[in-house]
C-alpha cells in the first residue's frame, strides 16, 4: 500500500541519480493514475558512490480474495548488459574503422557467390559508390571484370566450399573500374553456421602488380649481371690472347715491304684481330669491368666534338637536330666512353631510318623525383643531366624492347648487326652511376634518354678524343715489366726493346719485388698488370714505391675488379693501358709516362 511503502518508497528514491529524479517521479505517478504495467530505466548510486543501471518492471497484481490491487515491481541490474551494448558498438566501429582503412580488400559471400559485405576498397575497385550496392550481385555482374576473370573467382569460391578447406596465395587477374590490370593475391575461408554447415565464403585480397612488376624488374637484372659476368670471363682471356696475336702480326707487319705478297695476308690477320679486340671491348663495357678514367665534362663539348663525326655516320637522308642546353650542369664521365654510348645510339637511330628522317640529339638539366626507368634497378632522386637521342625510325614492339640491352640480341641478322651496341651503352651508363630509359613504339620512332649524376666538382677541359696516330717514340730507360700471361709479357718486352728500353721482366709480384731488392740498378718504370694471382698490381708498385719513390707507374689491364680500382688506383690519377694493347700504343703510352 502506497502509504505503507512511503518511508521505503522515500529511502529508495535517496538512492535514485539526482539528475533522473523527475523521470523516476513521472513514471511513478503515472503508474498510479493509470493503474497499469510500467516499465523504466534509470540509474542509482550505490552508497560506495559508483553507479549502477537498473531497469525496473512494476506490475498489478490481485490480490487472492480480495479486490485490492497490489503493485508489484522488479528491479534488474543491468549495468553488464549495458556494458557489453557498449563494448559491442565499439568493436563494431573498430572493425569498421580498419576494414575501411586497410589497403587490401575484404568480403564474404553466400554459398551462392552473391556478395553479403565487404569494405570501401572492394567496393571502389570496382566502381561502386559504396559495398551496399554490391551486396546480392556475384563477380560476373561486375561491369570492369572480364568475364574469363569473373568465373576464376567464382571457381575457387565453390572450390573452397565444397572442399570445406581454406586456400591461401591465389593469385588473380583482374581489371579494376578505372582500367588498371591488375595481380590479386587473394585467400578464401569456408563461412559456417552454428551447426558447422558451410554458408559461404569468406576472402581477403591485396593487389600485388606493383610488387610482380618489381620481381620481374630484378629478374631482368639478376640475368643481366649473370650475362655480364660470363661475357666479362670470356672478354679477359681473349684479350691476352688478342694482345699477342695482334701484338705480333703488327711487329711482323712492320718487318715486311708492302709488296710482299705476304703483307696483305697479315694486313688480313690484323684487320680480324682489330674487329674481335673492338668486340671483347664491348664486352667489358657490359659487364662493367672496363676501367673507366672519369673527368668532369660538359656533355655539351662533347658533343660538339663529335658533331663532325655524327654527319658521315648519318648519311645524307638524316638531319640531325643538336639542341644543347646552356648553362649544362657538368657531369663525371669517362670521355671516351661516352663518345661510345653517343655513337651507338646514333648508329641504332641510323639503321631505324632506312629512308631517312630525324635524328635529334638534346641534352638537358633535370630534377628528378623519381627515376622513371624501365630497367634501372635502384631508383634515385637528384640532379642529373639527360642526354636524349630520339629518332622518327621503324621503333621497336614490347618483345623487342624487354631484350635490347642483353648482349648479342639483334634483330638485324648476323651480317649487320652485332647486339653489342646498346649492351656496351648499358654497361657504361650503369658504371657512370647513371641510368637509361628507352620509349617506344613500332612505327613511331624510338627515344632514348640517359642520364648521369650532375657533378659538384669544377670542370677540366677535355682533349679532343680522335687523336691522329704520331710516330712511335723511342728511349733508353729500364723498364720493370710484371705480368703472369707469358705471350703478353713476351709481346711486351719485345716491343719495349726495339724501342731501345732496357727491359727487367718478372711474371708475378714477389719475383719483381725479389729483383728490386737483389739489384742496384736505376728502375724509371714499372708496368704492370693489374690483376695477378699471388699480388695485385697496385699492391707491388705501392712496396716498390715505399722504396724507391721516383718510380713512375703504367699499369696494363682490360678488365678490373671495381674493388681494385677503387682502392688501388686513384680515378684517374694513374696512368692505364687497356689491353688488349698494339705496340704502337704501348710504345707511346710508356713514353708519356715517362716524360709526365
Ligand atoms: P645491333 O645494333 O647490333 O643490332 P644493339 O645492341 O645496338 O645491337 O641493338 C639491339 C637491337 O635493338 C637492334 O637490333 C634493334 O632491334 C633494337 N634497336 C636499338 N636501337 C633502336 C632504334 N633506335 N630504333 C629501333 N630499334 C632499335
Ligand atoms: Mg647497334
């Protein structure tokens, strides 16, 4: 009875949250107007201060016997239940969160394929607004997806629900709404219902093209350095066995008159011999183990250098366009080098324009963010200079132009072409620390871009790179000869005494360090080669220097490690002979240094 509970009803309602005070009073009245059923929620706050949720229920009951109503309530603590809403929304707003935030896409679909969810990404590869436009539709609906890329999907989802097993690394092509092709790596998880029946599917997927096309990126590296290697092996023995065979067809060339019917025979054997050593040069430039002798340049020089030879290497029916960018950015590069990679690319527009056309030769300063090469294997950002050489020839399909870089890939038969060209400019643009880009298309001409490292260190002049033959100089200083292939060092010893040189030969390091030391005798020269077994070249001058310092340097060699040359011989500071070598180069080369 209301006034037998009110000093109850007045310590209860103590205990009601004073901010659901009236709320509570409302409902309490109105229970009583209205006699019936009544059901609210409010809070109290327990003596300790905390709060707790409660629902309260209060019915009317009649009383057995009588026609009095007797109110009658329960009160629940709901506080958990309340709790547990709570951390429910939560987590649903969490996964929420990271599924619209991931970069992979997410679905699950019925155990017809039809699409039951799946977040923002799926939805936006596929073009639609958001995933509730797609919930019902199955792949095949998808307006970008191909329909052979559709029925993929949907094969392995039946897959994976009839064999009720997961399966993970699927990798699917797919066409994307804005166009894109694109490599899905996709995994799929059989959904159950409580009984264990299988309801669906469940899948996750991450587009991986960028990563393909970077594996496929390092495999065309990986199998250039393979090639390079090898070519590199096979170049150093052929050029000690060019450098004697050329070596000595040139002495016997100058012992014979040119009426001799034997000295077009040898002119024969010498002309062979100059071609196969070009060849093997080539080589080297590819597989980097040239010995490159870098100098700040101005590419621009260059180029106006060789302008002259450009004009009888084009032929008539070409024009060529120089447009040369002014202040150019100076660049560190082996001159001669160069001029190589300009002439084979030249040569290669050439034999693109049968019928002529135009050749245009740019150089220009750039900034760049990102190196936007097809082939490059580390990408870089900075100053460079960018030498374009672009011509309006046949141009080259994709096939073509994923293999033009490997040595020996032509396309223009054994007779005409050699595949070495673009091999070699590959090789020297990689060991400048630059880069190279091709763009092209058939019948649309052919561009090729490099570029090299701008250079910070002041310029030096360059000497004009086509110097004309002079006669062989002579002398009468001991030479110090070491070099562990006997017929180069035979070659070499002779050439070195009929130019009236006093010759010491030693075929390894310490047998030369064993002659300096037993004799007395004045050394002016030490020519060495640069990669023998037991010492390396630089490692014996550097001991025969500590003791007699006057001693001068000349080191023969065609192919070097980049660790030799980096701590054995500064860049260009020493002097260098690339084999394979002909007398009158070694003769000129040993007089130069002497009189440096
Ligand atoms: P080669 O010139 O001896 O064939 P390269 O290494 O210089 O060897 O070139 C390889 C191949 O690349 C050529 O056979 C040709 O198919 C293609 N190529 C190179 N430069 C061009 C160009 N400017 N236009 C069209 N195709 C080219
Ligand atoms: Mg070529």
């Amino acid at each position: 009875k209301p006034e037998e509970l009110n000093d109850n009803l007045q310590r209860y309602f103590d205990l009601v949250h004073p901010d659901d005070r009236e709320g509570f009073l409302q409902t309490l009245q109105k229970a009583r107007e209205r006699a019936e059923t009544c059901h609210h929620i409010y809070r109290l706050v327990r003596p300790d201060g905390t709060i707790c949720h409660v629902e309260s229920r209060g019915f009317l009951l009649h009383e057995e016997g009588s026609k009095d109503l007797r109110r009658v309530g329960f009160i629940t603590d709901i506080s958990q239940r309340l709790k547990a809403q709570e951390d429910l929304r939560e987590s649903r707003r969490l996964l929420q969160t990271v599924m619209d935030n991931i970069p992979i896409g997410v679905f699950w679909k019925d155990r017809h394929s039809r699409y039951l969810g799946c977040n923002q990404r799926v939805a936006e590869a596929f073009g639609f607004q958001s995933p509730l436009e797609m919930i019902g539709k199955t792949d095949l609906e998808f307006p970008s997806l191909k329909p052979e890329e559709a029925e993929f999907f949907l094969q392995k989802d039946y897959e994976v629900m009839e064999r009720n097993i997961g399966e993970i690394g699927i990798v699917e092509p797919a066409t994307f709404a804005d166009g894109r092709r694109v490599w899905l790596e996709t995994s799929k998880v059989p959904m159950h219902d409580h009984e264990g029946q299988v309801v669906g599917v469940m899948g996750v997927w991450q587009d991986i093209t960028e990563k393909r096309q970077l594996e496929e990126k390092l495999r065309q590296t990986l199998k250039m350095e393979a090639i390079g290697r090898l070519a590199g092996g096979v170049a150093h023995d052929f050029n000690n066995l060019l450098t004697v065979i050329n070596g000595y067809t040139d002495l016997l060339l100058n012992q014979t008159e040119p009426h001799d019917a034997r000295h077009e025979l040898l002119t024969q054997i010498r002309k062979a011999g100059v071609r196969a050593s070009g060849l093997t040069r080539q080589l080297l430039a590819f597989s980097r183990k040239t010995v490159l002798i870098p100098t700040v340049i101005d590419l621009n020089e260059l180029l106006l250098d060789m302008e002259k030879l450009l004009y009888p290497l084009l032929g008539e029916q070409i024009v060529l366009q120089l447009k040369t960018a002014s202040p150019l950015w100076p660049v560190k590069v082996d001159p001669t080098e160069m001029s190589q990679v300009i002439i084979n690319l030249c040569v290669n527009a050439r034999d693109a324009m049968p019928n002529g056309g135009v050749l245009r030769i740019e150089t220009a300063n750039v900034e760049l963010e990102d190196i936007p090469t097809t082939i490059s294997d580390t990408a870089g950002r900075g100053s460079y200079v960018c030498l374009t050489v672009a011509d309006t020839g046949v141009g080259m399909d994709e096939a073509t132009k994923a293999r033009i870089f490997e040595p020996f890939f032509t396309t223009k038969g054994p007779e005409r072409g050699t595949g070495l060209g673009l091999a070699t400019v590959y090789g020297i643009v990689q060991q400048s620390g630059g880069y190279i880009e091709v763009e092209s298309e058939v019948g649309r001409g052919s561009t090729f871009r490099v570029y090299l490292p701008r250079n910070l260190d002041e310029r030096r002049k360059i000497k004009s790179q086509f110097i004309a033959q002079r006669p062989t100089p002579k002398g009468k200083e001991t030479v110090l000869l070491v070099e562990d292939e006997d017929g180069v060092r035979k070659l070499a010893r002779l050439i070195l005494e009929s130019s009236g040189y006093c010759v010491l030969e030693a075929p390894n390091g310490p047998e030369a360090l064993r002659l300096t030391s037993e004799s007395s005798q004045e050394i002016d020269l030490l020519v060495t080669d640069v990669v023998m077994p037991t010492m390396s070249g630089p490692q014996l001058a550097q001991k025969i220097l500590d003791a007699r310092p006057g001693l001068r340097v000349l080191y023969l060699s065609g192919y070097t490690d980049d660790e030799v040359i980096r701590h054995g011989i500064a860049e260009g500071e020493s002097a260098f002979l690339h084999k394979p070598f002909s007398p009158a180069h070694l003769a000129q080369k040993v007089r130069e240094v002497l009189d440096s």
